[in-house]
C-alpha cells in the first residue's frame, strides 16, 4: 500500500511542481521527504526546474522544500 506519493501537479518543458500526499498515520515519518527527492531527482535529470508550493502556515511541508533545495515559489493564504 502506498502512505505517500508525490506527482507532477503542474508540468511543462522547463519546470514542474510537486504535489504530496500522505496518509493521515503515516504523516511526521519521513515518507513524504523521500517520495519528494526521488520526484525531484527525478524532474533534474529531465532538465527541469523543480518547484514547491504550499499553504503559508504547513512549516512541515516548508521544511521539505528547504531542506531538498527546491524552488520554493509561493504560498497560498485563505481567508474566511
């Protein structure tokens, strides 16, 4: 069974942006850090520019750009 993938959520000839998924139990255990250097490796030997994106308040997430030296472009706030 799968606990953590990481895919292409936006793609194109020159970069592509990570998306992460991990099941609730297995969150905190270092799954999605390895799903999201074998997707980022993966998009370098491609050529292209690996981008990150998350939430402004999900520092776990922040962490895994920082510490994969991904190019942390944004994040995105909600109001409600």
């Amino acid at each position: 069974m799968a606990v953590s993938v990481c895919f292409s959520a936006r793609s194109s000839d020159k970069a592509a942006e990570a998306g992460v998924e991990t099941l609730k139990d297995y969150r905190g255990k270092g799954y999605a850090m390895r799903v999201t250097s074998s997707w980022a490796q993966a998009i370098r030997r491609s050529g292209r520019i690996p981008l990150y994106s998350t939430s402004w308040d999900n520092y776990s997430s922040q962490s895994i750009a920082k510490r994969l030296r991904l190019h942390f472009y944004g994040t995105d706030i909600s109001i409600y």
